[in-house]
C-alpha cells in the first residue's frame, strides 16, 4: 500500500506555517504526482532525500506567478492532477506566505466554508463564491490569532489546526471526529515532534 499522500502534503503545509524543519519519511516520492511541485510554488523549500522529503525551516516563503506575471492559480483535477483533498491545506498555507493566489475549488461543493474562520484568526481572504477564494498573503507581517472553531469536514477541520499551531494564543477546535477519520492519532504524533495539543 503507498502512504496517504494528503497526509504528506499536509506535514508540508504544517512545516511552513510553523516554520519548522521536518523531515518526511518514506513518502514514496514518484507517486506523488504534482504535489510536491504545486507547494514548491507557494515558494516552500524542500529537499528530495532517497524517498524521504527534507524541509527546512523558512522564516519567509514567496508565492510564485504566472510566467506572464498574472496570479497563481491554484485548482484541483482529477488524477493525475492536483488533488481537492489539499485544496485547504494549501489555502491556508498561503496565509502566511508573501503574495496572492487563487484557489479554485472545482469538485466539492460547501469545501470553503471554514474560511470564514481563518479570516476570524486575522487571514487576508475573499471568499469570492463557494468555489473561489483570493488570498493575499502578507509575509507572515499579520500572525493570526488563536480563536474557538469547529471543524466542518476532514480536510478543513487539518488545515484550521495548522493554522491553530501556527496562531498566537490558544485555539479550541470543536468536531475534532472530522479530523480522526483522516489523520489516525495526529494529536500524539504532532505533539511527539513539538506541538502543543490536548484533548478535552
């Protein structure tokens, strides 16, 4: 069987948000399509290791653009595309980054509707429809604040986390179920590399 690729693009996301150095084991690397290129874009540094991805820590990261100097777009496709599943981790990655980007969600409908809570936490967003959100990423000049959320569906529920991790002060999480049918004890494994989760 092959590793959860949402669970790896997810450890990405949460490496830059919290500017931390992971390394990422064992992520068999050539299944794992565009993902790795499509975070390279929201200007995060990563390092290709045998089958292991190195991340260092990065202060800052920069949002790339079009070659004619328009704005990323970021949209999801069926395989071998970029997967909805990451859709949020990369919007709120690019909360703290340096730059603007468009994120079209095609597939899924009520996926953006935790946005709304990032944008509660001090994040730069328009939610322009149910399907596009324009985020302007402020180099990390605006930290977001901790606040009570709830969880909506799985890969919202991971990328407010992130964004919990991230934050300044405390965050409570409501609906954390959403967040264990996806991610098998991500409290205990993130807490064993730094972080500062309880349950309650």
């Amino acid at each position: 069987m092959l590793p959860d690729m949402i669970e790896i693009g997810s450890f990405i996301g949460l490496a830059a948000m919290t500017q931390s150095e992971i390394t990422i084991k064992d992520v068999s690397y050539d299944n794992l399509g565009i993902i790795p290129d499509t975070f390279r874009r929201l200007g995060i540094q990563m390092e290709r290791r045998g089958d292991d991805i190195y991340i260092p820590s990065q202060e800052h990261y920069e949002i790339d653009t079009f070659i004619d100097g328009s704005i990323l777009t970021v949209a999801d496709q069926i395989w071998p595309g970029f997967t909805p599943d990451l859709l949020s981790i990369v919007l709120v990655t690019a909360t703290q980054a340096k730059g603007n980007v468009l994120i079209h969600q095609k597939m899924f409908e009520s996926r953006l509707f935790f946005v709304d809570k990032l944008i509660e936490m001090g994040a730069q967003i328009i939610l322009c429809d149910p399907h596009r959100a324009s985020i302007m990423g402020l180099g990390r000049s605006n930290q977001l604040r901790g606040i009570k959320m709830t969880s909506p569906d799985i890969r919202a529920g991971v990328a407010l986390l992130i964004a919990a991790m991230s934050a300044k002060g405390t965050s409570v999480i409501d609906n954390i179920e959403q967040i264990d049918r996806g991610y098998q004890r991500i409290d205990q494994r993130l807490n064993a590399i730094g972080a500062n989760i309880k349950r309650v």
